[in-house]
DNA sequence: GACCTGCTGCGGTCTG
C-alpha cells in the first residue's frame, strides 16, 4: 500500500487509483474490454503485484477474475520495464498450472493482453512440440506458462541453466492451488518452488489462485509452507449467490419388474435436466458409462436427439473435447455426465445446475462441484444430490434400514453451509514423493551433500514431517546394494548410480503419480478410449463404453488392444458404483448429529424425507445413540462414528485382539459374539495407545504411490503408519465403546460417543 | 480406497 496519504483534491476512490497504477498499454486493454471498472479482488490485487512484494492469496469462485487480477499487475510491471532500461535476462513471471488443457485455455486469454503490453508469452507441457521450447530456451523472457512436470524436466534437463532462464522471475502464479493442497503432487509442487528459490539465492513472491475453501490458512500454509501467516489474503465478496439445493432419495423397488433406484434416477434427470446445460458426476467411471447409456436409450425410445454424454479420464481426447466443445458453445442442450474430470476449472461456460449420484464423501470435493453452476449473474447454484435408500421392510439388514447413505449426503450438505472444507491430513510424509526429489536434487545438481539434501527438502522445503533418522534411512536404503540408485562419493556427496541416472533420464520420471498399464478400446479404425488391465474382459463380452454398448470381438493381450463391435441390444451389466476415498471424523459426526436431532431440513424431497424417518426410527428403537451398535447377520455392526483413518486404526487394533470383520463406511461389521467384542475393546481401553508402527504391520497393501516399490518394509511401515493410522485417541475410544456397549447408567442422552 | 493429473529426445515415415 501506497505510504503517502492521497492529496485533498484526490476525490477518487481506491479503484481509480489502482486502475492508474497500471501501464497506459494495459488500461488500454481494459477499455477495449467495455469493463467499466475492476471487480474488488482485482482492484486489491493491483497494488500488492505491480512491484514484487508479499506472497498474495486469491480466494474466489470461478470466473470472478482471479486470472487477471494476477496478470493486470504483473503485466504492467513487464510492460514499466520494457519502458526503461529493457527487460531483465529471463523468464520474468511463470505460471504453474495443473492441466494442459488449463494452460491451454490461459494462453488464449492472456495472449491479447500480452501483445498489446509487448511482453512474449511461452506455454511449455508435453504437448507443445519441442522447437518452441528450445527457442525458448535460448532466448527466455516475458511470461512462461507451464507444468510442474514440466519445471522438474527443466531441472533436470538442465539443473545448472535454472538460473540464467529465472534470473529476473518477479512472480510465481500458482493457478487452482486448492487442487495442490494435501496431494503428492502438492508436495511436488512446494518441493519445486523452494529448489528454484535455492537455485536462485532468493525468494520470489508466490501468487496463489484459488477456489474459495472454508480455512483460508490451508491455501495460505500450501503456498508459503512455514509462513501461511505472511501470506496477503484476497477474498471475494463478490460471491453473494444464491443457492438451491435438494437432497433426493429414490428406493428399490420390492418387485422384480418394477424400476431399480437407478432406472428411477435416470429418469428424473432425464426429466429435469433435458433442454439445458449441467453437469451429472457419478462418482465412478462404471456409473458414469451406466447413466450415460440408460439416458441415451431414453432419449432414443423418445425419438429426439442426443443429449447427454459420458466424460471421463479414460475416454479418448477426442470424444472428451467433443463434449467440452458443445459445452463452451452453448447452441445445444448438453449434459456432460463425468467423474472429476469436470471439476477443476477447464473453460465449459455456464451451467445451469449439478446433479451428484451418491452420498459425497468430500466436502471439497462438493463445494468446487456447487461452484460449477451459477456462474452467470443473477442466476442461482443449483445442487442437486441423488441418493439410493434401500427397502425400510423388516427383511431389510437393521444396518441398512438406518438410511446412511442419505444421512450422509444430509450431514455433506449441514457441512457445506456452514463452510466447513476437509484440512491434509496432518501428519502424512509422502515418503514416494521425497524419494523422487532427492533423485531430482541430485540430478539437478549433478550432486549434493546428504546434509545440505535434508537442509533443503525437509527443513526449508515441503517434507518437515520427515525426521533426520527416516531421511538418512531413506538415503542407505537408495544405495543399498540391492537397490542402487545413488552412491557416495569420496568427497560425502550423493551420486546417481547407473541404474538412477536410467531412472531418471527417462520421461517417465518427472510425474510424482503413476499410471495403471491399460487397455486400448478400438472400434474399426477409431479409438474409443482406454481401460484398466486388470478389469477382466473376454470375447462376446458386453460393455459399456463411451455411452454405448459393445461386444467385445477380440483381445489383443500382446498389443494392449480391446477390439469391440457395437451390441445390439440386450441387458447391460449391473455396475455398483459411488464414492469412495477418506472420509473426515467430521462427515461421520455429523451423520450422528443428523440422527439423534428431530429438525427435517427444508432441503429434502418427500423420498429423502422418509429415509430421514425411517432412519431416525431404528436410530432410537434400538438406542444407537447410546450404545453405538446394531445386531449384525453374523455377529454384530459397531457404530463408532469415526472417519476412514481413527475407523480403520480401531479395525485393525481389533484385528491384533483377534475379532475380525469389515468396515463400510461408517459402520465396523465385525464377524464376533459382542461378549467378545466387547472384551477386547476392554483390552484396547486399559492399554497405552499401541505402536503405530507394529499396527501398521497389519495394513496388507503398503505399496500405493509411484515409488513405494523402492523402500523397504521399515519405511513402509513409517509412512503408512504417518498417513494412515492414528493411534493416540484410540484407547479414549474403546473406553467410550466400552461404557456403550456394556450400558453405564445415566447415558442414555443423545451425544457423540467421543 | 475411486478418480484425476503429467512426460524428452531421437529415429522413422510421410508430405509438399
């Protein structure tokens, strides 16, 4: 902000005045746009980035501007400079993005902007062929656009040349930062911008776009790791949308001939949405190609035309633009039906409304989904959530009669209201992820002391959870002789050894994420897509693909290739989808608050309603509130209303006392007498928390991210332990188990058992 | 415990 107090005859406001901050070439710009004036985050941005400063958060809902009010400053700075003495050597402002369709989309935005400012734009991803890049290279300057992936190639590539391309980078634009917060690609990322500040000698001002979350300080701690609190925070109040929102349940019908849930569903989007553009995420790839094909064969038994299509990752690009394109254009009623494929902010233009199959598990996840519709001024958020609730009769398993999966979507909904957003988890290491950047460090370097190493990526850099005594045992396990990826030199420093410089010198090196082998589905001489290898196909198979339905002609296992032809007709396999990932303790709480309060939300149509009821009826007929638990078919279901994590730490602590079972969802259904049960809760109650490190023992699948496969079983156990375990609050949980189940007196009031 | 994202340098073939 400006030190002096502005003069008397200055009757303008703080939007004319950071309008004049800018470069007549960019006010230009400005006017040719018709704008008559800069949305509020645009006019605060101005004066924070028109000189390198603070690192600055922007928090809005799409299409509030967030881009440009980036690009307005950082662009007249670029533009002051060519006034002067000419600009620096290299790139002068860079821009990560996490898709290349996202930078794709970016440069056709910026690239009028930074003509008339004379400032060069540079878009590098895998995509963009390798002359320009080289070019680039050569002569850096102005604006680059690019990829993580991408900047670790270039450190890489050429680790030693970093700092003459960045020399005189003023700013560092993260778009969709809240996309980057808690993944292994986040950690990347962090990763990455501390190595170029390294290779630099200095900070440089990071500037985060994001969607609006509920806890700013998690975007703010994302971008600047150690100093969220020095982060500037611009937020929109721009976003006064209205919101409507329904939470619909639809039951199996009792009679073989009658509809399925699903069949029900389908036909009121068929219904609802018919005409109109929106958005239908499924949750899973099978759903999506389920719903896709029910409402194709709808739209064909009416005789009108198509549509509604499928979208998601494993389609061909082609088909997927198909339906981007028809989106942006806006001329044809379309409904694209997707995973998540649609939620990040790829350019589809308005959406009048979201419809989500099955209870969400992610309120994140809900909140970036809602943002997609509304978009246009004065038009509403419309949601609406599809939930399947199953038949209340007393054949019915009691467990399903509680009517969880609409209990949940009611307790998504309460959460999203009130703003709340999942927080990373807290203390997971990301052990693959630090194994990748210390063969990149070294790479980068050509060598590096295991000191200034740790210094770098676990002190300074984004792994602080990592102690010295892992990151050393981590660094012995990578030249263990059966693994020998790095080697010491005489002089202490870190070396790739052969088989690393292999690992490293291939492209496949530079994503921190893998890729299942897959299938190509190819009709004729057009490729439809692909499909996992381990989803079992043979021929005269049915599937369902891209919308349609195919019979599998031949499988070309040598080839990688799944020759179909199109089916006829006939019965379609029975997919069961929904949503799955962690659950927060949050969510699980709330679903108790949902069934233990006596309030019908406004927001429930009369099937929803009834599952609420219905719910609700078992709830207090068997007295869950107090005893947490229902008699299962084999033994009984504990109720325990934790999250994935404290839910799969208490179902493998039961493991090791020897009562086996399952979890789903929120419920533990356990295979043992409740006698039983309940004397290893008892056991579990009166011990110390146990060893996260031995419990983890127990975890079958350690091997999960991309180079897991190289540490060994002590470190798998430290990460998975980090990650996925918490052990502390177990044996408060067992004890409140304990008094449930064994019925204390003077608890028979609703609360939660924690 | 589902889904999504990314990629270099070089040699071969085709087109104007």
């Amino acid at each position: 902000m400006t030190t002096s107090p502005p003069s008397a005859s200055d009757s303008s406001g703080p939007a004319a005045r950071s309008f004049d901050l800018l470069h007549p070439v960019v006010q230009r710009w400005i006017w040719r746009q018709g704008w008559n004036e800069l949305r509020d985050i645009q006019d605060d941005a101005v004066p924070l980035l028109i000189a390198p400063g603070p690192d600055v958060l922007v928090m809005a809902a799409t299409a509030a501007g967030k881009t440009e009010a980036a690009f307005l400053p950082i662009l007249s700075a670029a533009a002051f400079a060519r006034d002067g003495a000419g600009p620096p050597g290299g790139f002068e402002a860079m821009y990560i993005g996490p898709l290349k369709a996202l930078i794709n989309d970016q440069f056709r935005r910026l690239d009028g902007l930074c003509e008339m400012a004379g400032v060069p734009v540079v878009r590098w991803h895998g995509d963009v062929d390798a002359g320009r890049k080289q070019a680039a290279r050569r002569h850096p300057e102005g604006l680059l656009l690019i990829t993580p992936e991408s900047l670790e190639a270039l450190f890489i590539r050429g680790g030693l040349d970093i700092p003459r391309l960045f020399n005189g980078l003023r700013h560092v634009v993260i778009d969709e930062l809240h996309a980057f917060i808690g993944t292994e690609r986040g950690m990347h990322l962090q990763s990455l911008l501390t190595r170029l500040e390294a290779a630099l000698n200095r900070r440089v001002p990071r500037v985060g776009l994001s969607a609006t979350i509920g806890d700013a300080g998690l975007a703010a701690d994302c971008l600047r790791p150690g100093d969220g609190a020095g982060v500037a925070r611009l937020t929109s109040t721009a976003d006064g949308r209205e919101i409507r929102l329904q939470v619909r349940t639809y039951r199996d019908a009792t009679e073989e001939t009658a509809p399925d849930a699903e069949a029900l569903i389908a036909d009121h989007l068929f219904k609802t949405l018919r005409g109109r553009h929106n958005l239908v995420f499924a949750g899973a790839r099978q759903t999506v190609e389920s719903y896709a094909d029910k409402l194709r064969v709808l739209s064909e038994r009416l005789g009108v035309p198509e549509e509604f299509f499928p979208h998601h990752g494993s389609l061909a690009r082609g088909l997927r633009e198909q339906v981007e394109a028809r989106l942006r254009d806006g001329s044809l009623p379309t409904t694209a039906i997707c995973t998540t494929t649609l939620e990040l902010g790829i350019d589809i233009g308005d959406v009048e409304s979201v419809a989500q199959i099955g209870p969400p598990r992610s309120i994140a996840g809900l909140r970036q989904r809602l943002g997609r519709s509304g978009r246009r001024a004065g038009k509403p958020a419309i949601l609406r959530i599809y939930t399947a609730g199953p038949d209340a009769g007393e054949k019915t398993p009691l467990v399903d009669r509680l009517q969880l999966p609409t209990i949940q979507a009611i307790a998504a909904v309460r959460l999203l209201l009130q703003g709340w957003c999942e927080p990373p988890g807290p203390a997971a290491l990301h052990l693959s992820t630090l194994t990748h950047q210390v063969l990149a460090l070294i790479a980068e370097r050509g060598g590096i002391r295991p000191q200034a190493a740790h210094r770098l990526l676990c002190v300074e850099g984004p792994f602080r959870k990592v102690a010295a005594g892992t990151f050393a045992a981590l660094l012995r396990r990578l030249g263990h002789p059966s693994v020998r990826l790095i080697e010491q030199a005489p002089t202490a420093e870190l070396m790739l050894g052969e088989r690393g410089e292999r690992l490293v010198s291939h492209y496949s090196f530079y994503a921190v994420f893998q890729t299942p082998e897959e299938y190509r589905v190819v009709t004729g001489r057009k490729t439809l897509g692909q499909l996992p290898l381990d989803r079992p196909v043979a021929p005269e198979m049915m599937i369902i693909f891209a919308g349609r339905r195919w019979i599998v002609a031949e499988v070309r296992a040598a080839e990688r290739v799944l020759e179909v032809v199109p089916a006829p007709g006939g019965r379609p396999p029975a997919f069961n989808g929904g949503e799955a990932g962690p659950m927060h303790d949050r969510l699980a709480r709330e679903m108790f608050t949902v069934l233990s309060g006596n309030d019908i939300p406004a927001f429930l149509d009369a099937g929803a309603r009834d599952a609420l009821l219905a719910g609700r009826e078992i709830f207090t007929r068997y007295d869950v509130a107090r005893c947490s638990m229902l008699p299962g078919d084999k033994g009984m279901i504990l109720l325990p209303w934790l999250g994935s994590i404290r839910r799969n730490t208490l179902l493998l602590a039961l493991d090791a006392e020897g009562i086996r079972g399952t979890g789903d969802g929120v419920a533990l259904d356990l295979r043992a007498d409740p006698g039983d049960v309940l004397k290893a809760l008892c056991r579990i109650a009166d011990a110390p928390p146990p060893d996260p490190l031995i419990l983890a023992q127990r975890i079958g699948n350690k091997i999960q991210n991309k180079f897991d496969h190289l540490l060994d079983d002590d470190l798998l156990a430290v990460d998975a332990a980090a990650a996925r375990l918490e052990t502390t609050a177990l044996p408060g949980i067992a004890r409140n188990l304990v008094q449930a189940l064994s019925g204390s007196p003077g608890g028979g009031a609703a609360r939660h058992p924690d």
